[in-house]
C-alpha cells in the first residue's frame, strides 16, 4: 500500500517547540512529534509514507510572507517527499499578488485556520478570498470545535453553496468534535474530508458510516502531525474496516488525483 499524508503542519526549528506547546495545551492532547522538518520526515519513512502535504498558518497578516517563504523553502529542499499549500489571511493587503506567487511557486493550494486566524469561514473578507481562489487552487479549512464557532459546518456549507468552482478539503472528517453538524450540513456536498484528528474522539463505526455516506472518493489520508504519528494515524483508518479497494483511495490514490500527482 502507498501512503500520502493529506494533512501536515510544519513549523521552523526556531519556533517548532514553543508551537507545539501551545497547541498541546489548546487542546489537551500530548503531542508525539516535535513539528519540525527532519522529525517529519523520520515519522514518514517509519510509517512508509511517501509523500506528505505540509502547511503553516498565518495568524496575523505580517506573517503571510515569511510563512510562505518558509514552506517553499522546505518543499524545494525535499520535492520528491513533500508538497505545500500556503497561507493567505484576509487582512493581508496584497492577497492577489501572494496567489500569483504561490502558483509560480508550485504551491498546491492555500490553508486557513478559522479559530486561530479568528474569522469566521463566510464572512464577507473570506468570501472575497474564496472569489480569488475559485477555479484556481484547492482550500484547506479546519474545522469544527465545540468550543468556538468560526468553523462550523454549517458556515462552510454556506460557502459551498456560493462558489461552486471552490475545491476545499474540510479537515479532521469535515468537523473536529461536530460530527452531528457534519451529517446534518455537509455529508453529500461536493467537498473533500481529510482523517485527521478524528479517532481519538469519533468511534470507527461512526467514521465509517460517515465515509460510507459521503463518499470514499471524497476522503483524504491524513495524520495531523505532529498531533499524531502517521503510522498511529493509518492503523487508524484501518479500524474503519473498510475494503482494499476503499482504503487504496483514501490513502493515496484520491490525493494523486486532487493534487496532480498521478503519472
């Protein structure tokens, strides 16, 4: 079986720990990785994973740029086991010109963090973003969290209802911790669900029913690194019971497709 790992963060050697730390205590998980580039790619040959996406997010405008810079800078390093999606935020002035630049950089796509970026998913400056991004890359969004309401599902479906030339993957099975939401808002809809962050709170019958009802063409692979290690992550998916078939689409052959990757 190939593996390609939909759902990656990533973080310079400088900041990796502080991140990590942070975001263990946001969540009140420990975190096995330690976010920074060598330690993925040593959790990636442990696990056989061939090829990863890896992401930041720009929380405040003023870190659009040096973001960007950061995540070309480690894809042209390792192009054979990674590719990247950018970051873009609604107050950053030149959202335009940072596209464009992402395209000629070979970025494959661009992702948002609503709780963290603090916006909520359909208002008005995301909505403009969405319209520069429609038809041209995919969009990466986390969601769901029962403590907040800047990604819930029923905001993204509002979204897909407005830009149906939009290719977005809803993270963590369209709904970290809003499952119910997920059914209710988005099970059907023409958007793509990664199988990150998802286990450790959705029981397997319940996944799979989700996939099943969804569609396993529109499922993704994914570990969340460093939330969790990709081979912890793959026996994951596993525990859905799913058939051969199903699991060689969710586990490279969908992200081959949606990426351009396949020869």
């Amino acid at each position: 079986m190939k593996y390609f790992d939909s759902h990656t963060h990533i973080f310079p050697d400088k900041i990796a720990e502080k991140a990590v730390n942070f975001l263990e205590n946001y969540y009140h998980h420990r975190w096995p990785g330690s976010g920074g580039e060598a330690d993925l790619l040593r959790a990636m040959d442990a696990a056989g994973v061939e090829k990863s996406l890896i992401f930041s997010c720009a929380t405040k405008a003023d870190q659009v740029v040096p973001a960007n810079d950061f995540l070309i800078s480690v894809r042209n390093a390792h192009p054979e086991r990674f590719i990247a999606f950018g970051t873009l935020h609604p107050d950053f002035k030149d959202s335009a010109g940072e596209l464009k630049r992402l395209e000629d950089n070979d970025l494959r796509g661009v992702k948002f963090h609503p709780d963290f970026q603090k916006i909520y998913i359909n208002e008005p400056k995301m909505m403009h973003l969405y319209e520069l991004l429609s038809g041209r890359l995919p969009v990466m969004i986390h969601m769901g969290d029962k403590r907040t309401d800047f990604s819930s599902p029923w905001r993204l479906a509002a979204v897909l209802d407005a830009f149906a030339g939009l290719q977005v993957i809803a993270a963590h099975f369209g709904g970290y911790s809003e499952w119910d939401e997920v059914k209710k808002h988005l099970v059907g809809k023409n958007v793509w669900f990664d199988t990150s962050s998802t286990f450790w709170e959705l029981p397997a019958a319940e996944a799979r029913e989700i996939a099943l009802a969804h569609g396993v063409d529109k499922l993704l692979f994914g570990s969340d690194y460093p939330a969790s290690l990709p081979a912890q992550a793959i026996a994951d998916v596993l525990t859905m019971g799913l058939n051969d078939e199903d699991n060689e689409k969710i586990f490279h052959l969908n992200a081959e497709k949606l990426f351009g990757l396949r020869k």
